[in-house]
C-alpha cells in the first residue's frame, strides 16, 4: 500500500439502494465533504425501487460523485476507502464495492467494507463527534450503553451499543420495515411513493382515534416487531368504507394508521431502554424524518432523564458519511485494519450485529 506518509483522511462510498453517495471524513475535523445522488424522482414513478434500474443509475451516479469528491484539498489526504458491504442490493452492493476497489487500487489505499446498518446505527454519534469541547471518547463514554431505534424503508431493529462499543441486537421486524408498512399504507390509499412523508403530511390533518387499528405488542421481554396485521387490516377498513368514503376520510387513516406504527416503535423502544439501563436514546434511518416519532421519542427520552440523539436529517437516508464515520468508528483502533482492494466482497443479507 502506498497512501501518503502521514494521510489519515477516508473517502467512503454508499450505494446499497437508491441513492449513490460519497463523503471525505477527517478524524481531526469530521465530515469535510458529502455528495448524494437520489434517485426517488426515477423509482416513484414504479411505486418502489426497481433494482435494475437502480443499478444503472448508480453505474451513471457514483463516477460523477467520485468526480465531484476529487476536486476536494482532503483527496491527497486519503488513507482508507470505505464502502457499504452489505446490506442492500446484490448489483447495487457490487458497483459500489466495485468504485471502491478501482478507487483503492488508483490511491494505493487499503478498502474497509461497512455493515450499511452500521452505518445507520453510529450516525446518530456524529453531531458528538463535531461537538466541543473534550476528546470525542470523552464526550461518547457518558452516553453509554445507548439504546437505539434504527427505522428505515428495509429494516426496523431496536439494539443497544455497549460499553466496549460492541453492538446488539435486541429485536426486529418478523415481516415488514415500519417505513415499509407506511410506504404499503400509502399505496392502499392511493398516495404517491415513498409513502412515510405523505401518510405524515396527511396525518396532521386527521384524528388519530378515528380508526382503532391493532398493534402487535406482546409481552415486554419481546422487542420484536410485526407490521403486516396492521397493513391487513388498513385493506379491509378502506375497502369497508369504499372508494370516495375511504378517499375522503384519507387524513382520518392516515393519521390512525400512522399512530398504531408510532404507538408500537415507541412502547418497544421504552422497554430496551429498562432493559439496557441505556444513557442515551438515538434514532435513526429513513423513518427518522418524521417529527412525530422524533416528538415521541424525544419524551421518552425526557421521562428517563437521558439525552436523545436524533441522526441529523442529512444522514437519515442512506449516506456515505455515516459509513465513514462507522469505518472510522469501528477501526480506529486498528489503523492498519483494512483488506486489499481485491479481496473485498459483497454480503447482501447482513444483520446489524455482524461486520462484513
Ligand atoms: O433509510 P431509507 O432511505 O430506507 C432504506 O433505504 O431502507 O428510508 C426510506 C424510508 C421510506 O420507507 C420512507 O417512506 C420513510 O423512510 N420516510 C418516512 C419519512 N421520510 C422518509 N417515514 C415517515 N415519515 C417521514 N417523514
């Protein structure tokens, strides 16, 4: 490997679903760069991602944020490529891994595969990592354990990040993500895609109580989550009331659909934060943009006097910086960590508690 002498910058590359991403990560200084290509404008028009096209825009995408990236003063300054290994979309995941090797071999740098709900999972440290004053171990120490809600449009996990940093998972969805079942809602009442923002927007129109839908909440040990009985359930009470009714009464749906959602992520979450006697509550993903839930979380946070860390709303989607900022998480220990460029491989199905 031949890096600069003295280079500690990492250049992290995202492209495990529909959006292609690249930041620059400055342990010294944070975020100095991030560049995000989305593609939500191509996939509405299908009603959800469409994997083969998704890989054609990131083909067309990372080349151009990479581009963008280069121009950068940190570019000579880069000692580790970091790229989201898994999660995600078989042919997404490999243009990614590809941008990263072909980046790795032409700046002589190792590549550090990323666990993309890692990425989510330390997003929510990265406003501690800007803040001042005191060393970031300083200011992370305090927070742990941490309890955290990942909720994005694939996965809806609940786990908590130890004290040794080691991360684990204390429940998920059986069936379908929480922006999963949003996004679904939506199409049954017939919005437009994603579905999470325009169920929410609706929602501030409607009451909450007008419709009783079930929320699947077992007992308090049990910190999975199922979301396919509610999605049922919207089916029938919108065919019972018909086609006009049922458009008519859409902010009334909305916003009781939203609630039984909310009411399950954030009874769960309480409970693994007495479970883990957490220090700290993040949220982060997709879901995470919407205020409601954040509102609710916030308080639950407040009822047990700990502190709550929201990802900030440019790192709720899938990003690169919060796969830098994971990489450089989870190796800084071990500088030299790090595989040859043509070593690294994709790992599709990847669960939060495994890195790649
Ligand atoms: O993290 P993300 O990009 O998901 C994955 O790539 O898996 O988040 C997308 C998900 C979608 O399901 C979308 O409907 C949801 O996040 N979402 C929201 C809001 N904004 C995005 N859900 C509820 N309220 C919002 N404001």
């Amino acid at each position: 490997m031949n890096a600069a002498a003295g280079s500690t910058a990492w250049l992290a590359i995202e492209s495990s679903c529909d959006e292609s991403a690249v930041a620059l990560f400055d342990p010294a200084n944070g975020l100095a760069g991030e560049w995000v290509s989305s593609q939500i404008a191509l996939h509405a028009e299908y009603g959800g991602v469409v994997p083969e096209l998704a890989v054609r825009e990131h083909l067309v995408g990372l080349p151009l944020l990479l581009a963008q990236a280069r121009g950068h003063s940190l570019w000579p300054h880069i000692a580790r490529v970091a790229v989201t290994a898994g999660p995600g979309l078989a042919g997404c995941l490999t243009l990614g891994v590809s941008a990263a090797r072909a980046a790795g071999l032409a700046l002589g740098c190792p590549i550090v595969p990323v666990n993309h709900l890692r990425g989510h999972a330390w997003s929510v440290f990265i406003p501690v990592h800007a803040a001042d004053p005191g060393t970031y171990d300083e200011r992370l120490r305090p927070l742990l354990p941490h309890a955290g809600l990942l909720v994005s449009g694939g996965n809806t996990v609940l786990f908590v990040v130890h004290e040794d940093l080691r991360i684990e998972c204390l429940g998920s969805t059986i069936d379908d993500a929480a922006g999963e079942a949003l996004d679904k809602g939506a199409k049954l009442l017939g919005l437009g895609y994603p579905g999470g923002p325009l169920v929410e927007r609706l929602a501030r129109e409607g009451d909450p109580r007008a419709f009783d839908f079930p929320r699947a909440l077992p007992g308090r040990g049990d910190l999975d989550f199922s979301f396919s009985g509610l999605k049922t359930s919207l089916r029938y009470r919108a065919a019972g009331l018909g086609e006009s009714e049922a458009r008519r009464r859409r902010p009334d749906l909305c916003a009781s659909y939203q609630a039984a959602v909310l009411d399950v992520l954030e009874r769960k979450t309480g409970f693994a934060v007495e479970m883990t006697g957490a220090r700290s509550l993040g949220l982060s993903g997709g879901v995470a943009n919407n205020l409601a839930l954040r509102t609710r979380l916030e308080g639950l946070a407040a009822r047990h006097g700990i502190p709550f860390l929201p990802a900030l709303p440019r790192h709720t989607g899938d990003n690169a910086g919060m796969i830098a900022f994971a990489a450089w998480t989870e190796h800084r220990q071990t500088l030299a960590a790090g595989a040859e460029p043509e070593s690294v491989q994709i790992h599709p199905s990847l669960p939060l508690d495994r890195r790649p």
